[in-house]
C-alpha cells in the first residue's frame, strides 16, 4: 500500500510541475505578443510620422517655385 501512495504523490507533483511550466510558458507567450503589438504599433506611428515629414519637406520645397511663378505672373513689368 505505501508503494501506491507514494507513486499517486510522485504523479501529482509531477502534475503541478507541469502545470506550473505550462502556466510560465503561457506568460511567456503573452509578453511575446505584447512586445508584437507595441512594435507594430510604435512602427505604424513611426511610418505615420515619417510621411508627415515628407510632405512638410516637399511643401517647403515648392514653396520658392510658386514665389517665382507668382512674382512672374503678377510682379511689376
């Protein structure tokens, strides 16, 4: 009879070993797929502030052709 109790105890501390490995595991899953959704996150923002950037570049960029084109058609003559 001894023999049994200790092998029901040796599988059920067997059990909680693996459970509690599974449960780390589950953890460790969550905080990859936090870091996932923080970097696609941080990346969309970085793209989004990349575009803005351009635009502003190319807006200041054209900003002394449409001077010429303005003083060309209207300046004094």
């Amino acid at each position: 009879m001894g023999g049994g109790r200790a092998l029901y105890q040796a599988a059920v501390r067997a059990l909680q070993g693996m459970r509690d490995q599974a449960s780390r595991c589950d953890s460790n899953v969550k905080k990859v797929q936090q870091a996932r959704r923080f970097s696609s996150t941080s990346s969309g923002l970085d793209s989004v502030a990349l575009r803005a950037a351009k635009i502003e570049r190319e807006r200041r960029a054209e900003e002394p052709l449409r001077t010429v084109m303005f003083l060309s058609c209207w300046g004094p003559n």
